[in-house]
C-alpha cells in the first residue's frame, strides 16, 4: 500500500465509525428523548417515564459513553496503521 | 476562648462562612496564577500546548459550566419540567460532535485560535477578518453575562452593590488571565471545577437524602418518597403541577419542532464556540484531544445529570412550602430573598395566603428562575457552610467562564487581527504585550456590561449558541470533510449564516423592527430564536456548497493540507 491508499483507507474507516457512532447519538437524543417521548412514556422504570429519562438523564450517559468507545476504536485504528507515534 | 465560645454557639453565620470560604478560593486562584505566569505568545495562547487530557478535561468543563449552568439551569428546568431537556441534551451532545468531528483536526492542524484554522484553511485573510468578527460576537455577547452573575452572587451572599461585586470580579479575572495567559487559565479552572461540582453536589446529595432517602440525586428523582407513602415523587410533583394549574412537569408544552431545532441548535453551537474549541489546541496530541474531550463531557454530566434532580427537588419543596400558606407565616428564606427583588409576593385577593397558580391573573408569586438553585439549600434548612460553599461554587464557575472567554477575545485581537493581518513584522515580545493588553481592554467592557447590562445582554446570551451554529460550525466542519470547499464558499456561508441569525433575532426576540415583538405565531416553521441557529445553520452549508460550484476549486496545496489533518500522527506543536 502507497502512503497514499494507506490515508485513504484510515480515513474510510474512520467515516465508519463516525457514522455508526453519531446515528446511535441521534437515536438515543432526537429519537428517544423527542420524536418518541410520547410512545416511549407508557413504559416507566421505577418513578420515571421512559421517553422523560432519555431526555433528562439517559442520551447524556450515553454520550459519553459514546465518546470513549470512539477513543478506543481510535486508538486501535491509529495503530494498525501506524499513525500512533 | 471566650469569643471562641460565642462563635461555637451562635455558629458562625452565613455570612461569615461565605467571607471564608470564597477567600479561601480566591486566594487559591490567584496562588495558582503566579505559579503558573505565562512567559511567551505559545504559553499566552495555548498554555505551552502540554497539557496533559486530564487536566485539559477539567479545565475544559469549568470553562464551558458558566454562572448560567451553575445558577440558572436547575431553576430554568424546574419551571419548564420536560422542556428543560432541550439545554441538557443540548449543551451535552455538542462535545460528541466536537470529540468525532473537530477536535482531533483542529489540533492536527495546530494553530492557535479558530479565526486562525479559518484563515489558513481558506488561504484567505477576508476569511481570517469574518472568524474575527464571528468570535468576538459570539464571545461578548456570552461574557456580559459571566460578569452580571459574579455581581449577583456577591450582592446577595456577601450583602455588598451589586457593581462593587462586578469590580472586584474583574480585578481578580483581570490579574490571572493578563498575568498567566492560557496557561493560568488552564490550572485556575482545573481548582475552579473542584470547587464548583463539590458545591454543586453536596447541597444535591443533602436534598435527595432527605426527600428520598436515596443518597444518589440521579436516582433519588425516580424513587418514592421518604415519607412512606409509595407515592413516586415524580408523579407527586406531576399532580401538585396540575392542582395548579400548569402542565404535567414531565410532559412540557413547548412544541416538538421547537424542542428539536432548539437542541440542536444548542448542540452544533456548543461545538462551534471558540473558547471551547481553542481548549483542545492545549494538549499535545491528537489521541489526547479526543480523550479530553471525553473526559470533560463525564466531569460536565455529573452536574448536567444532577440538575434535573435539583429541579425537581426544588420544585416540589417550594409548591409545598409557599402554595396557600399564610404569608404571615413564611419562613425566613422567603423574607430575605423578597428584599432582592427576586420573589415578588402580591395578595390580590387579600385572604393573606399565597395562591401560587399557573393562571396570571389569580397567581400572587413571581420566582426568578435563579433562586432555585441559590436559595435551595436554605428552603432545605441546610446547615450554613452548605449555604456558603453554593456562593463559591458559582463565582468558580462564573470567574472560569469570563476567564475563557476573555482569552479567547484577547486572543483574537492580538494573534489573528494584530499579528496575522495590520503587522506580520510584530515581534514576539510585542505580541504578549498586545495580547495583555486586548484582555485588559476585554474586561473593562465586559465589566461596562455587568455594571450597565443593556436590556438585550439576558436576551442574547442564549443566542450565543444559535450565533456560533450559524457561523464557524459549518465552515469548520466543511473545512475538514470537504476538500474542495473554497474560500468562496465558506466566507459567502459565513456571512450569510451569521446574518440571518441576527436578523431573525433582532426580528423576534428583541423586537426592533417592529412597534411590538411579534408574536410566536410568526415564527419561521414554528421555530423560535433560541432554535433558528438550526436553520441559519443549514443555510449556511447550502450557501456555501452552492457558491463553491460556481467558484475556482481551493490550491492544490490547501487540499494536500487537508489530507494532512485527516491523520493523527506527527501533529506538530501550535505554530503560528
């Protein structure tokens, strides 16, 4: 692989990631926490309803867990290849 | 040992607790600062760039928690119930942006302000003078707030003029950030974000023990409550809301349309506001500015996830505390925030109870949405220093703020003006100098602001985010994903995004234009101001897409640039 097809290839799988990553950032927010609060509030966990608790507590856990699962991929991929230095 | 007896039981006082414990901090920031002065452009702009991703992290959410997440949101969300999501989710999901889709290119590219990676990627310095525009804009508007809240905390803890609370909040601003640059900066704000979660929380912790019994606020506002009767406090509050006659807390009444472009205005102008975007230019690399970036959205969702508790908490305690009580007998609390204005008792049908009702015309109390969270502890009977460290806790997050943001101006003036555009020759020494001197100038008008706060300074705040959407997201974001994108392109974007905003702003927020501010029915799509920075956004990226087909495509060595930043490994220091 040239340097070039090499940058290519990182770079696709990055997009990947990314897209993967930020169609799970739309669901849980705009998804759970707006466009379907209102289905989502005939379920209740303990005192709260559903589609409340992604929008008041449930899409900010998972953003940052979001982060740091593409802190890892990240780290992986600039390893296999060979950005880590 | 006679005083020490008095003192031991009269207790020391709220007051005094106060005088303590915000001397305390204070003398701990200015501490901080000597140790920690800046000595070169480099150190000034972007703290040496060797921060390490933890301390970056805790400087980035003390930076980004201002006087408004501190003070306001808790009591805006306990007034607005489901609603209040939108600034939840809205401040919170813009760092996913930031950690996927900048952050890591910004450092990359390794220059020292926003207007600076504007100008350098569109080889422009038209391009370079809109980002200047742009970012003082955006950062003025957000810092005259900063400086209202360091004079309202002052006024009502420490009892003195609400402008001496303004002044001695921009002597102490003023001596860190033109003493130690970024680098001050960074260490005060990693003490400041210590100070404001540990006063953030343990009033939290206090309240959620005793209403639920659950020592966890985040989990205390979905449990029963403490008194033993099964009863859901969530639903508890839903019914007292509607006894009254307001919406079902959880449910909300402002629109869907509204809510959506709202957080997402909110969330795309978290990721495009300068002061949080030049935190990431700190660190040394690439890996370290997506690990920061997660590290400051866990340290900022601690409070984001504990403010909806405290709303609630606070909600409940004060139906149950004021609604048709006798007035005669309101506890001490009320008496003594009424001297601030802050609530306002009216007995319109003169029975001597407070009838606290959503319909405005029997409704006898007005509450500021700011007491919520200064006077909770006090509606809780919290024991006094709990009292006091509230105070600190929201001048650390207030001071760290206007520190940020009087960076990020000072920042723009000397570097990218000065420097990169009326003198190239300046040398290094007379750049710090510029640079000191653009922040001192920078606090002076933020000051003015505080001290004469023009009527649209609250208005605008909000519009800070829907401002910086409209402007640098777009352009930064194209700037990294998209090649081709040309200095056309993006300037013609730039500028119309920006306006647009304005205008609609100045149209249905402040009313300007018209005898009477218009009414929600005009908005554009039902969309209100706070959520046309979406919009403006959008028109922003199909401006500039459809110029950049009509216009020549960027140099070859501009694209080679951009290839460039789209690989982690050898990124330089911050150059200039």
């Amino acid at each position: 692989m040239t340097d070039k097809e090499k940058a290519k290839a990182y770079w696709k799988e990055n997009i990947r990631y990314v897209l993967i990553l930020m169609f799970i950032w739309f669901i849980v927010s705009f998804g759970a926490g707006i466009l379907l609060k209102d289905a989502l509030n005939s379920f209740k966990i303990r005192g709260f309803k559903l589609g409340f608790w992604f929008a008041q507590q449930g899409s900010m856990y998972v953003f940052v867990v979001l982060i740091f699962v593409y802190v890892r991929l990240m780290n992986k991929l600039d390893k296999k290849y060979g950005y880590d230095a | 040992m006679v005083m020490m007896h008095s003192l031991l039981a009269e207790g020391i006082g709220v007051q005094n607790w106060t005088y303590i414990l915000v001397g305390i901090t204070f003398t701990l920031y200015i501490g901080i600062a000597i140790w920690s002065r800046a000595g070169s452009t480099k150190e000034f702009y972007v703290a040496g760039g060797g921060v390490s991703p933890l301390a970056n992290g805790m400087a980035t959410a003390a930076d980004w928690m201002s006087a408004a997440s501190f003070i306001s949101m808790a009591g805006i969300i306990s007034f607005a119930g489901y609603d209040g999501a939108v600034y939840l989710m809205g401040w919170t999901g813009g760092y996913v942006l930031l950690a996927l889709l900048l952050a890591p290119y910004l450092r990359k590219f390794g220059k020292f302000t926003v207007p600076d990676f504007i100008g350098d990627r569109y080889y422009s310095n038209t391009a370079r003078f809109v980002g200047v525009i742009c970012a003082l804009l955006v950062s003025f508007t957000y810092v005259a707030g900063q400086m209202r809240g360091v004079g309202l905390v002052f006024s009502r803890f420490l009892e003195v003029d609400i402008n001496t609370g303004v002044i001695v909040g921009m002597l102490i601003v003023l001596f860190y950030a033109v003493l130690g640059g970024m680098k001050g900066i960074t260490y005060t704000q990693v003490a400041q974000y210590c100070v404001l979660i540990f006063a953030f929380m343990v009033p939290a912790i206090f309240i959620s023990i005793q209403m639920t019994g659950n020592p966890i606020p985040q989990l205390g506002f979905g449990s029963t409550l403490a008194d033993g009767s099964g009863t859901y406090l969530l639903d508890k509050l839903d019914g007292l809301s509607t006894d009254l006659g307001f919406a079902e807390y959880t449910e909300g009444s402002k629109s869907m349309v509204d809510v959506f472009a709202i957080t997402l205005a909110l969330m795309v102008g978290t990721a495009g506001l300068p002061h949080v975007i030049v935190r990431f230019f700190t660190v040394k690399r690439v890996k370290d500015a997506r690990k920061s970036a997660g590290i400051a959205l866990l340290l900022i969702v601690i409070l984001y996830t504990t403010a909806p508790a405290v709303a609630v908490f606070a909600r409940t305690n004060m139906i149950e505390t004021v609604s048709n009580k006798s007035y005669a007998e309101v506890p001490v609390w009320f008496k003594k925030w009424e001297t601030t204005g802050l609530i306002t008792f009216t007995d319109k049908n003169n029975d001597g109870h407070i009838q606290y009702v959503a319909d405005k015309s029997k409704n006898e109390l007005v509450v500021d949405n700011d007491i919520m969270v200064l006077a909770n502890p006090e509606i809780a009977n919290l024991p006094d220093w709990v009292i006091a460290l509230v105070a600190a806790g929201a001048l650390a997050a207030a001071l760290s703020t206007a520190a940020g943001l009087l960076l990020v101006i000072s920042a723009s003036v000397s570097h990218d003006l000065i420097k990169k555009i009326i003198n190239p020759n300046i040398s290094e020494k007379n750049e710090l100098a510029a640079a000191r001197l653009s922040a001192v100038v920078a606090v002076c008008v933020a000051g003015y602001f505080g001290i004469n706060p023009p009527g649209f300074v609250a208005a605008t705040v909000a519009l800070a985010f829907g401002l910086a959407a409209a402007s640098f997201f777009p352009a930064i974001i194209l700037g990294i994903f998209y090649k081709k994108m040309n200095k056309e392109g993006a300037i013609a974007g730039m500028v119309v995004g920006i306006t647009a905003m304005l205008l609609y702003m100045v149209k249905y927020r402040l009313g300007w234009f018209d005898d009477v501010l218009p009414d929600k029915s005009e908005w554009w799509f039902g969309i209100s101001p706070e959520g046309f920075g979406t919009i403006a956004m959008l028109l922003n990226f199909i401006v500039s897409i459809v110029i950049m087909r009509f216009t020549p495509d960027p140099p070859q060595e501009v694209q080679d640039i951009v290839e460039n930043i789209r690989i982690p490994s050898g990124a330089g220091d911050a150059t200039h």
